[in-house]
C-alpha cells in the first residue's frame, strides 16, 4: 500500500506544479498593453461606465459625462440627432453656474470648481442655438461607482492573490504528505531489516 501512495503523491505533486506553471502563464498574459502595443479585445480591462446625465427636449438631447472634475457635454439636435455647433451653453450644478466652453461641432466641456460628493445633483442647462432656445433639466447620480471604479482600478496580481494563495496552501498539503509518506516508507524499511 505504501509504495502506492507514493506514486500518488508524487503524481499529485507534479499535476500541482504544472497547475501552478499554467496559472503563472495564464495571469502574465492577461497584463495591460503599454502605448503602442495592442494586445487585442481578448484581453482587454472590463470598461466601467463613468458617471452620466442625459436631458431632452422637443429641440435639443444634451448629454454630460463626468470624469472627476472635467465634465464633457454633447449637444445634439432631438428630431434628427445631428450635432449643434456654435451653441451657447449656461450651465448650472445645484444651483452654481459652470463655464461652458465649445470643444468641437457638437462638443463642449466644462470644470467644476470642485469635486462632486456622492449623492444625486441636479443639472439645469439654457441651450440658445440660433433663434432656437431652451431649457433642460437632468440628474446626475453618484451613488456607489466609486467601489466599481476601484474595483476596476485594482492591479492584476491582487485579482489573482485569492488563488495564489489556495494554490499554495495545496502544495505544502502536498508537500507535507510526501515528508510524511517517505518517512513511513524508511520506518518501515528500517524495521523490516531489522
């Protein structure tokens, strides 16, 4: 029976180690592309949304994107979507005028003077495009995407720390194992001959 679980252990050992060699591979090929190199869709970062609002009326779509204090905003027309260009944008916060600037045909931007606390803040913003003019109102939620953009933000190898550690913790079972059986083994041996 001993020599039996010998083999046993020495196969579980060395499967053990070509998990771990597999592993090892598989978590450096999942590591990000610097500039220049692509690495393809296959192995790209799960994207997280950031932060929206989107106000509408029978004239305009304005739609803002907020990344930390920089607010992107996209003004289209609502009949036919087609981007308005030279727009004066007044933009108001929870009730604190923002500086709007034109960007592009269709694109403005914005700064906020300071970061925005979690919680819903609302968006009032006067559109005036030629003889056309209107207001829009919106809501901007910041409830929770702090832990997904966090989540996200987390490097590679604290992702795969979890199984690293399990995986480790079966190699020195494995390895105790095998100390314990090569002992029985030269126990038994030593008996035997005497």
């Amino acid at each position: 029976m001993l020599p039996f679980m010998l083999s046993f252990t020495r196969r579980l050992f060395g499967a053990s180690l070509a998990l771990l060699a597999a592993l090892a591979l598989g978590w450096t090929s999942t590591a990000h592309a610097d500039a220049g190199h692509d690495h393809g869709e296959a192995h790209a970062a799960p994207a997280t949304a950031l932060p929206r609002f989107a106000a509408t009326s029978e004239d305009f779509e304005l739609v803002g994107v907020l990344q930390g204090q920089h607010l992107s905003l996209y003004l289209d027309r609502a009949p036919d979507n087609s981007p308005v260009d030279g727009a004066q944008i007044t933009l108001e916060v929870n009730g604190t005028a923002v500086p709007v600037q034109a960007h592009g045909t269709g694109e403005y931007e914005a700064t906020l003077p300071q970061p925005l606390p979690e919680g819903e803040h609302a968006i009032a913003a006067t559109v005036v495009a030629g003889a056309q003019s209107d207001l829009l109102a919106a809501a901007l939620d910041l409830h929770g995407d702090e832990a997904a953009h966090a989540e996200a933000a987390a490097p590679a190898w604290r992702k795969a720390l979890p199984w690293a550690a399990g995986l480790a913790a079966l190699m020195a079972a494995i390895a105790i194992a095998l100390v314990a059986t090569q002992r029985a083994r030269r126990t038994t041996a030593a008996g035997g001959a005497a």
